[in-house]
C-alpha cells in the first residue's frame, strides 16, 4: 500500500508544481503585455505560445472577460489555477497522508 501512497505523494508534487510554474508564467505573460514586446523575440514567442491556446479558450467560454479594451483572461486563468491547487493537488496529498 506504501507503493501507492508514494505515487500519489509524487503525482501530487508534480502537479503542484506545473501548476506554480504555469501561474508564474501567466503572470510574467500578461505583464509582458503591458509595454511593447517585440513579437520576434524568441522568449515572447514562447510565452505566447503556451499561454494564448488558454487565453483564447477562456475568451471564448466567458467573453465577458474583455471588456473596454482590457483582457481578464489571465485574470481568470490564474484563479482556475488557483482553485485546482487548493481542491485538487491539496486533495490528492491528503488523500496519500492518511493511507495507511
């Protein structure tokens, strides 16, 4: 059983740390987007492209989210990611603590 605690604690790790990674990366995105980024810079490209597929999504879900020429997407972004850290990743180490 101590296996599948193990796999679940390690699982939960790593979840939780794409998720931090992704939040800092929304947010370092949607800063960027405040001056003028060269669209050729191979960083801003990056971050363009592992964010807009998201961006675009929730644009699409919830197009409240741009109003009066201001993007919320990220906005929203980030409390999704907020939300599954805390249910989710929070859940699931729980769940391996109390195997026995």
């Amino acid at each position: 059983m101590f296996v599948i605690q193990n796999i679940l604690l390690a699982v939960g790790s790593v979840l939780g740390a794409l998720l931090n990674l992704y939040f800092w990366i929304v947010i370092i995105a949607a800063v960027i987007t405040w001056v003028r980024p060269d669209p050729y810079n191979p960083i801003v490209r990056a971050l363009r492209m592992l964010t807009e597929p998201v961006f675009y999504y929730v644009r699409k879900w919830m197009p409240f989210t741009y109003r009066a020429g201001i993007d919320f997407s990220p906005v929203v972004v980030l409390l999704a990611i907020q939300l599954v850290n805390q249910i989710v990743v929070r859940s699931l180490m729980q769940y391996a603590a109390i195997m026995v």
